[in-house]
C-alpha cells in the first residue's frame, strides 16, 4: 500500500481518514506531536522519538491513549506494511474531541491518537544548502513539539520564496535554531551548539550528532552563538529527523563555511553508519 494511517482506533489510507469537526486539534492547536524517517522501512530513532512524544505529551497534561510499546509495534508495522522503504514517519496526539471551549473540561476526556506512514527520503548529504535568517518571534515554549506550528510555516514559505531550504532564526544576535532543524557551527575542529532551553527543541538528531562527536573525541560545546559566529564558522550545518547532517553553503546570499570539509564530512560519515546500523539490528 502507498500509505496508511490510524485516527483512535480506525485504520485507512491517509486520504481516506476522516477527523471529526470538534477535534481540539482544528480549533486550538491543542497537541503534541514527533516525526521520523525511515531507511530500508526502519524508522531510525524510533524510542528516541517515542520518548519525547510521551514527554510532550505530559508538559500539556495529555495521557497519551496508547501504551509506549503498543504504538512502537504500530510505528513499526505500519513502516514495514507501506511499499517505499524511505518514508516519513508521524505521531500526534490532541487532548480530544468536544464542543470548543478552551479549558480541558471541554475535551470530552479521552485524548486522540494519529499516527500515519508515507513515502519520503531523507535529505541527501551529498549537497550542500542555502538558507535565509529570520528573526525568532515565536513563543517561549519552543522545548515543546507542539502541533501549533503557524511560524513554521511562515518562515518555511518565506525560504521558499527566496529559492532556499530552510530558515535559519535569531533573537537578536543569538541563533536558536531553524524552522524546523538544529543549526550548529564548527569552528577550530569544535562543534558549537545552541543549549537546550526554552528557546530551541531538542533534536533528537542533535543529540545524536552530540554524542557520536564525543565519542570520536570531537570537542562540542553548548553555548548560544551568535549569527556573526556563524557567517565566520568553518562549517554551518543543520540536523532533524530528515536531515542526519546537512551542510550549509549559503545564508541571506552569502557563502558560507567550506573550511573544514574533512571534519564535516567524518560527521556525515558517522551519521550514516549510524542509521545503517540502526537498520541492520531491525532487519538483520
Ligand atoms: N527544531 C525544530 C523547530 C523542529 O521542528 C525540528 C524537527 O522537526 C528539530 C529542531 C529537529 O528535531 P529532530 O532532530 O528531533 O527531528
């Protein structure tokens, strides 16, 4: 099948799943959600990504209707029963269904749960990127992966726009991160990295490009930087869900980095043997 998809216990095609009027989603926004990519039908990351999603769940007070590892089962079957190999992976869950008001007493009390599965890929590694920056005017709350995710769009369009992949953004002088990435700099062989508050997500893929750095004894620091920092860094790159390692060439139409290739590329290397692994210990 091309695609598949479950709403609170019904299974269908995406295109066929219908969601009832008064889903809290709609009107508010009122949900949480996590992402994934798969290579050869595993979705790389799986736990790490499910773990986050019952912990956002609980910073809105929503109980997640589903046990950890009865939707593991489901991600992971729904994965294996699509055609394509490469595909995206989502789970969201909503506080509910019920008549719009917005305390929780409205929500009729059993929370939602979606999940679906389609085709997608990875962004490849093989090219480099161009970026635009904007400012950060979002909330005080982006540690939460909420499903509110209008500035996204916004600044997603605005790159598209100027024929760029992704919003680089900024408070002031300090980067946060993208609109939908970690952006992360080297610079003299050290990996430079925005801290985990209030004001970026935690990326699972940054936490994990964190660790493998360590591991291969690349010394990685957790400071803000600013953007002059980062238009001087050796290297620019971002990382998610879809992009393992993915490096900048170009921001607001200027050249980037393109100083340290080798050190870039040991990272990407990484990355990729990484998710292969992570295949090979699902599939064998
Ligand atoms: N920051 C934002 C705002 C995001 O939306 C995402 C992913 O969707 C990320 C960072 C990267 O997080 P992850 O590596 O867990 O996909």
């Amino acid at each position: 099948m091309e695609n598949i998809a479950y709403y609170n216990g019904k299974v269908s095609s995406i295109e066929d799943m219908t969601i009832p009027m008064n889903e809290r989603s709609s009107y508010f926004g009122d949900g949480v959600y996590d992402a994934m990519f798969t290579v050869d039908h595993v979705p790389l990351q799986l736990d790490d990504h499910l773990r986050r999603f019952y912990r956002s769940a609980k910073r809105i007070d929503i109980d997640i209707p589903m046990p950890f590892e009865e939707l593991r089962a489901m991600v992971l079957d729904f994965c294996r029963r699509i055609d394509s190999p490469d595909a995206m992976a989502y789970v969201q869950t909503t506080r509910g269904v019920g008549m719009r008001g917005h305390a929780y007493r409205f929500a009729g009390g059993t929370p939602s749960l979606w999940v679906w599965v389609k085709p997608d890929m990875l962004d490849p590694m093989d090219r480099s990127y161009k970026c635009i920056t904007m400012e950060d005017t979002r909330y005080l709350h982006c540690d939460i992966k909420t499903i509110n995710l209008l500035p996204a769009v916004i600044y997603t369009q605005r790159a598209e726009e100027a024929g760029c992949d992704e919003t680089i953004l900024h408070r002031g002088e300090r980067v946060t991160e993208c609109a939908h990435s970690n952006v992360h700099i080297l610079k003299d062989g050290v990996f430079k990295t925005a801290p985990c508050d209030n004001l970026i997500l935690p990326g699972i893929t940054r936490a994990h490009r964190i660790a493998q750095c360590r591991e291969m004894g690349i010394p990685v620091v957790e400071e803000p930087f600013t953007l002059e920092e980062m238009m001087n860094a050796d290297e620019v790159f971002f990382t998610s869900a879809s992009a393992l390692c993915c490096r900048i060439e170009e921001i607001d139409g200027k050249k980037v980095g393109g100083r340290d290739a080798e050190l870039i590329a040991r990272i990407q290397k990484a990355a990729w043997d990484e998710a292969l692994a992570e295949v090979k210990a699902i599939n064998g």
